[in-house]
C-alpha cells in the first residue's frame, strides 16, 4: 500500500498536543476530528520495514476501530523525512490509571473494566496474532465511561514483528525483583503471557492499591501472604508474575469472580 504525501502547507495547519506522553507530540488536525503520529527517526535506522508491514496490516483490520486506535491513513513527509499515520481522536476518553481513580469507590465497575480489556487482549492475541508490546496505563483510553480503546499501536507485536516498547510497569516489577539482565529480558520478551502480566499488575496496582512496584521480590510476596483482605486467587497470580518467564499466566477475565461482595 503506497502513502500519501502531506506538504509542509498541510503540515503546517496541525496543532501541536501533548497527548502523546512518552510518544512525544502528537498533532491535531485543524477540525479536532483526527491525530497524526510522526514516527521516531529511530525507525529509519532499525525496523522501519517491520513497522510499515505492521501498519499496513492494522489498516486492512477495519473491525479493530472499535477497540483500537489503529492507522486511517499512512502518511509521508517529505521535509521531515519521516513517515506517520492518522487516527481517529477519541475527546471523550480517559486514561485507564485516570478512570480507576474517578471510580475507585466503585470496585465492582473496576474490575468489570479490566475483565473487558482482558476479552480484548483474548481476541487480540487469538484472532489477529497481535501482542500489546507496551500494555500500560496510558495506552488504554476508557471512552464515555464504557468502551476501552488501545493506543500507540505502532509498538504491537505482530509475526516476525517485534517492538522496542515495554510497559513501564513491567520493567519497574522487574527491577524490583533485581534479576539479572537475562532474566529480565527474557521476562520483557515480546509475548501475549507479558502484556497479561502487565494488565494483571495496573490491576492490582489501580484497582485493588497493592503497592507492586514498592518491594523486593520476597518482601512483596511476605506482604500478600499477610494481607487477609487479599484473596487467595490473587496471591497465586502474584506468584506465577513472579517468575521471570512467565509460563502461563491467566486472561484476567477468565479467573472465577475475585471478590463475591462486588456482585451481590
């Protein structure tokens, strides 16, 4: 699939956002309907062909607009050299660490949320052969208080594509447990049972206020074992994340329900 060019005058019609984070600027189009993401001249110099095979593929997967911000149209720029894509700008939509504060008194809709992104990461794996590379809080965008969208889809996983990116919330878990830079790397590799390590850890981190990045490995599971408002379903999760290579680590939608008093 070819790309189409923007001119420095289109270029130049783009309003400048912060919404990006870690991304760096993303830009706005003038009506406020659409965001264009400049990849990284990074790219240029490593894996810029794995990323177009990668962009190229989310454009022809139109299904995955409902839960995605996935590329509309792929863009070069000749005076920066540099290729990009436009996406859709969800203005009703909050980041997840964001929306589990507003709705911390309400742990029966936290935990149905992350269930939901859980479902999504399932059919994401098993459907479409797509890894969340950075599955972290920033990336997942809760639009009107209902619909879980995933962000900076450019860092995915996909075949023999494979991503620079890492949750931080992983790599600050594993460098908790001061493993060397084997097993740290082999625990940040780029597979399904990592980005559904790193949901399961935003979960116990936002939703349930378990200090996971906070304590060394033994110290960590010492203090689960103590807490009696932890349920035993829980700290057995917390173990198996505590192996650096992650050898099967549950959809967090597919555990039985965590807490009974959240449904009555």
């Amino acid at each position: 699939m070819g790309y189409k060019v923007m001119e420095k005058a289109e270029w130049k019609t783009l309003k400048s956002t912060l919404l990006g984070g870690a991304d760096g600027i993303l830009y706005l189009s003038p009506n406020e309907q659409n965001i264009f993401k400049l990849l990284y001249n990074f790219y240029f110099h490593q894996g810029i062909e794995g990323k177009k095979k990668l962009l190229n593929y989310l454009m022809n997967q139109k299904q995955l607009k409902q839960i995605a911000a996935i590329p509309e149209d792929l863009i070069f720029v000749p005076h920066k050299k540099r290729i990009g894509f436009w996406m859709t700008y969800f203005k009703n939509g909050v980041k997840l660490d964001e929306w589990t504060k507003i709705n911390k008194e309400n742990p029966k809709k936290v935990l149905q949320m992350y269930q939901r992104i859980s479902e999504i990461l399932k059919i994401l794996h098993q459907q479409y052969g797509i890894i969340i590379s950075d599955c972290y809080y920033n990336n997942i965008l809760i639009v009107d208080d209902e619909q879980p969208i995933f962000l900076d889809v450019d860092s995915w996983c996909i075949d023999d594509i494979t991503s620079c990116s890492t949750s931080n919330i992983l790599v600050a878990y594993s460098r908790r447990q001061l493993w060397n830079r084997y097993e740290q790397t082999t625990y940040l590799s780029d597979s399904e049972n990592a980005d559904k390590a790193a949901l399961w850890l935003m979960y116990l981190e936002a939703g349930l206020n378990l200090p996971v990045r906070n304590f060394h490995l033994k110290k960590f599971l010492g203090y689960i074992k103590k807490r009696e408002d932890v349920d035993p379903i829980i700290k057995k999760i917390v173990a198996s994340i505590s192996i650096p290579e992650l050898p099967d680590v549950p959809y967090l939608h597919e555990v039985p329900i965590l807490y009974k008093k959240y449904y009555k």
